[in-house]
C-alpha cells in the first residue's frame, strides 16, 4: 500500500497564523485525511512590521507570499485568517473551504491595571465602557473599519496603529502606552486570552471584517485530491456566510484596509441574514443595509445589498477612502 500523500501547509509564522495551521492539520487528521508539513513562509507584511497597513498596501501583504507559493507548487494548501484575503483571488486559486466561525465581534481591552482579567465584571454596554475610558482615550488600532466607527462612538479619541504578535500588543496596553485596544475576540479566543475581553462590540455599533473569526484554507483550484480532503472539514453555516460577505466586497470593489464591515449569520433552516455597512473614514457618514436569503445564494444575496449599499451613497464613501489611501501611499488616483 503507498503511504498517504503528505500535504504541504503553507502558513505565516505569528502565534495565530500557527495556532491555525495546526487547528487546520488536526481537523485533516481527525477526518483520515492526509498528513500535513506545516511551511513557515515569511510574508511582506511580517517584514513591515512598524509600518501602518494603510500606508503599504493593506493585509494583501500577507497572503500574497503564500498565493505565490501555492502557484509555484511549493505548498499544497494555504491557511489564512479569511478577513486578511483579497475579493479576488489569483487566477488559478480558490478557497476550498473554511473551519466552524469564532465571534466575529470586534473586542476592546483595557489594561490590566484598569480591569483585571477574569475578575471584575465585564460592561453591559457602549455607554458604560465609555464611561470607564473617558471622552478622549488613546486607542490602538490599524484597522480603518475599527477606526471609522470607533470615531462614531468616541468622536474625541486618537487612534494610534498597533501591530506585532498578540503578546507584544498586551505588554504595550499594560504599560501604559494605550488607553484601550481593539482586536478581534477570536484572536484572542484562539490564544487562550478570551479573558482579557473587556467588551465585544455590538454589531450595531461595530460592524465587523468581512471574513472575521473564520480560517480559510486556499488550494489550486484543479487539486482535486486536496480539495475533497478540505471538503471533509468544511463547516457550511461558515462558508455560506465567507460567500456572503465577500460576494458584498467584490461588488463594492473593495479591499482589506476599506472602511467597510460585513457580517452573515444563518437563520431558520437554511437561511441566511447579512448586516453591513461602509463608513467615512472620519465616521461623519455611515450607510447600512440589511438582507435575508437562501443559504443556496449567499454570494447573489452579498451582492443584492452590495447594491443597495451603492445606491445609498457608499460608492462615494469608497471613493474618498480610495483618494486618501492614494494619498498616503504617494501615487495618484
């Protein structure tokens, strides 16, 4: 008997990027699937560590070393966070399928100083977490998504970016450096630091990344072999909703570092309702919309509220978002 087929699984080398990898090999082998060789690939947005992502080409900057290596025949399957991925993908590349979804909430950390974690009570809402952080607080962040709605709530706060591995970002909190952070709770859910959540952000009042809390996994497209042992893993509630949401991203033409939140979630049987929403960069405008259809159209009904998006102004949103990133990257419009 030939031995199975081991699968070469191609993954950035943070804590979380491992973390999900390994979530990933595991669900493969637990399904008898075939064993995989975790590949470290070093990515350009783990080289440009200092810099903010909208000012050197947003989160494509990790995936695209991976995509590459998928082409080249290097590795067999890819594993990323779904919100870092592009609308489109490469010609020849698909994502094959994608783990059971975390929250997909947005969370704010405080200090431990200020809320210890697991001991005191966690906010019952927006109005009491302002309370605690004041009017004017020193935030880090680098998602402009984050940073548009955030300014909605808190019209007085800074935002500084924020990058590096999780444990690099809480030492910083720690230290005094921030006021309050914003992650994604199944980041911190993942690294076993779902204590330190001090508030989940409603949906109302943050939408999340389209995408957020879900794992994907990305393979060339005619590997028929890998994409049926993918298939095995594949949690459908979350892949109807990643085609939602990107079927939503793909008809506005936007992309990772774009003021714009999404967020399907199965209802009945086998339906589906989507939230979403484009956002000034300022928070001076925000456009929502909502929808519900079949799990069966979950990327015709991303794009049915796509349009209604547009219609309600966001595409001029977008376009100022668009202006302004050009303006910081130093090219023209």
């Amino acid at each position: 008997m030939q031995p199975p087929r081991i699968l070469r699984l191609g993954t950035r080398g943070s804590q979380l990027a491992l973390y999900q990898a390994r979530s990933v090999a595991s669900r493969l082998a637990e399904t008898g699937g075939p064993p995989c060789e975790i590949v470290v690939i070093r990515t350009s947005g783990d080289r440009l560590q200092e810099a903010p992502l909208s000012e050197v080409g947003g989160k494509r900057l990790f995936v695209k070393e991976l995509e590459d290596a998928l082409l080249k025949g290097e590795i067999d399957l890819a594993v990323h966070s779904s919100k870092d991925m592009p609308a489109a993908l490469p010609d020849g590349l698909a994502i094959a399928g994608v783990l059971p979804r975390d929250d997909p909430r947005d969370a704010v950390v405080l200090p431990s100083a200020v809320e210890p974690p697991g001991v005191s009570a966690r906010f019952s809402g927006v109005d009491e977490l302002v309370a605690i952080i004041g009017q004017t607080p020193l935030i880090g962040t680098s998602s402009v998504r984050r940073i548009a709605q955030l300014k909605r709530l808190l019209p007085g706060a800074r935002f500084v970016p924020m990058r590096g591995n999780l444990d690099t970002r809480l030492r910083k909190l720690d230290s005094g450096e921030h006021h309050a952070i914003v992650l994604a709770a199944a980041g911190l859910g993942r690294l076993g630091f779902g204590s330190r959540i001090s508030f989940a952000l409603p949906v109302t009042a943050c939408v999340p990344a389209p995408g957020q809390g879900i794992i994907a996994i990305e393979i060339r497209d005619g590997d028929a072999p890998v994409r049926q042992a993918v298939a095995a893993i594949t949690d459908p509630d979350a892949a109807a909703a990643l085609d939602a949401e990107r079927g939503l991203v793909e008809a506005l033409g936007g992309g990772c570092q774009t003021p714009i939140g999404a967020l399907a979630t199965p209802v009945g049987d086998d339906g589906l309702e989507i939230v979403a929403a484009v956002i000034a960069l300022d928070g001076s405008r925000i456009v929502r919309a909502t929808d519900r259809g079949s799990i069966a159209e979950a990327a015709a009904l991303g794009q049915r509220v796509a349009e209604r998006l547009i219609a309600d102004g966001a595409a001029d949103i977008l376009e100022e978002a668009r202006r302004a990133q050009c303006a910081v990257e130093g090219i023209q419009p």
